[in-house]
C-alpha cells in the first residue's frame, strides 16, 4: 500500500511566462535576421549595444510573422530607433 493521502494539497496549474518564450522560427522565416543579428554579436565582442538596429529587425520579422507578440518597440528598449518624424517634415 503505497498509496499517498493528499487529500488537502494544492494542484498546480503551470502558466507561461508573459515574456521571454515565444515559438521557435521552426520554418526559418527569419533565420536571415537572426544570423545578421549573430554575426554583429560576433564581429562587436558580444556588445549587444552595437547590434540595436539588428535586434530591432529581428523583433520585427519575428512579430511580422506572428512568432511572438506584437508590442510597440517602445515597450521593448528601442524608443531611439522608431523612426520618428524629423524637424523638417513636422514644418511642412
């Protein structure tokens, strides 16, 4: 009789995290960014810093193509990079 009394436990319900796992690209649509992406990596040290505008493509193509979620880029650290309209078009 090995038979376990948990009458008064918990049962867990996993949850996925709200951020940092997405579907993985299993068609490789944007194996091309990620290997620009990882090629900056390389080439920089692994300053993540001087391959911004690369992540940013990637995140891109990833939300393009329903890999993750779509946010605006804002929310994910690349409030620079947006373009922005330029001083000249704002007087016109």
């Amino acid at each position: 009789m090995s038979t376990a009394m948990n009458f008064g436990s918990k049962t867990f319900k996993p949850q996925p995290p709200e951020k940092g796992a997405f579907p993985l690209d299993h068609f490789g649509e944007c194996k091309s960014f990620k290997e620009k992406f990882m090629k900056c990596l390389i080439e920089n040290a692994s300053q993540n810093h001087l391959c911004r505008e690369v992540s940013k493509e990637y995140l891109e193509c990833r939300m393009e193509r329903q890999l993750m979620a779509k946010e605006p880029l804002e929310k994910l650290g690349f409030k620079d990079l947006v373009n922005n309209p330029s001083a000249e078009d704002q007087k016109n």
